[in-house]
C-alpha cells in the first residue's frame, strides 16, 4: 500500500483536474496530492516535482495512459537494496489492447521495459530512492517531450555506482495509442532524446 499518490498535471487542456478533484474525496487509505503545473513543461520537470514533492524513501512512477495491476506497488519496491547498490527497479509493461499491430510491436520489443542490461528504466513502471536520484539531479530538464529524460536519470546513477533490478511480476498495462502518426511522433521523440542524452552524458566516454 502506498503512503502516498501524487498526480502531477501538467497544464492538461482535458478534465484531469476534475476527474482528480472528484477522486480525491472517496475514502483513500493513502494521502492523496494534486499538483498542477502553471505551464506546459515537458515530462521531466513534471516527474521532479513529483519527486521533490513525495515525503516517502522509495518513489513509484507510471504514466496516465497506464493501469497498475493490483500488485505492482509491492512487488516493484521489494527489489531495492542499498547493501547491494540497487537504488531503482523496472517491472513488466503489457498493453491493454493487445491485437493491435503497434501495441504487438512495442510489446514483442519491449519498449517499454528496461533491457536485459538493466542499463536504464523506463518511467512507464519504474522506481528509485527518492534521495539518491535527488542527489544526482533528477530527471534531465534539458529534454521537453517524452524520450530520453528517463535514461538521463539511469546513467547518472550508473556513473555513481549505483544499479537497477528488473521484476517481470510488477506489471502495468499500457494504452498504446494506435494511429501510425502518433507511432511516428513517439519515436521521432525517443530518438531524439536519446542522442541528446548519449551526446551529453556518454560521448566524451566513447
């Protein structure tokens, strides 16, 4: 169970805030906090106020086109270990409408999910240590659309000796969008990020 659910809005032009506000007074045996950006900022600076913002140690994150499963919470955070350096943890990602060709294709390539190199994790169903991605700066504020700003946080981390667990039981549902101008679009921003963050962070390595 969490201790908390913060829903980060970031300046949505649909009925987020109603829908939240609405939710917010059923009887939740967690505390509930809504946060509404002042402008559009991208997902970086939307997942570092959520991270600021958290009182607890260990941070979930997921995205709202997702659903969690029942157990996603319980079974994503027991694989922190700071005795073994494992400051964050990755789950499974399974779509909602699984016949579709898009979803089969981010699926069958696990977009979603860290690599079997556990290299990075993916916000779509991630956690860390709240202080230790604090420490290293968050996520890359650099980066304004989705794509790239979650693997920014895994290299710093991995610079600093830190690591990450994968846990195929800690799963959530995603809401592919399924039109091919959108496929485009997600993947024209994945790219882009990642060559920013490759130029910034891992370049001057190679």
């Amino acid at each position: 169970m969490p201790y908390e659910v913060i829903i980060v809005d970031d300046y949505s032009f649909d009925d987020t805030e109603e829908v939240v506000k609405k939710w917010k007074n059923y009887n939740h045996p967690f505390k509930v906090n809504y946060i509404r950006l002042t402008r559009n900022s991208g997902p970086a600076i939307a997942r570092n106020t959520g991270l600021k913002n958290a009182k607890g140690g260990i941070v979930a994150f997921t995205d709202t086109d997702c659903v969690v499963h029942k157990y996603w919470l319980y079974n994503l955070v027991k694989k922190i270990n700071m005795k073994n350096k494992i400051v964050g943890a990755g789950g499974k990602v399974l779509p909602l409408t699984p016949n579709h060709l898009i979803s089969r294709f981010n699926s069958f390539h696990r977009i979603l999910e860290p690599p079997d190199s556990l290299l990075y994790l993916v916000t779509a169903n991630c956690c860390y240590v709240r202080k230790i991605a604090l420490n290293v700066g968050g996520f890359d504020e650099d980066i304004k659309k989705p794509g790239g700003e979650d693997i920014s946080l895994s290299i710093k981390l991995w610079k600093n000796g830190w690591r990450f667990e994968y846990e195929p039981d800690s799963i959530i549902y995603h809401d592919y969008r399924n039109s091919f101008k959108n496929f485009y679009k997600t993947f024209f921003n994945y790219g882009y990020g990642c060559g920013y963050v490759t130029k910034k962070y891992l370049r001057s390595n190679l």
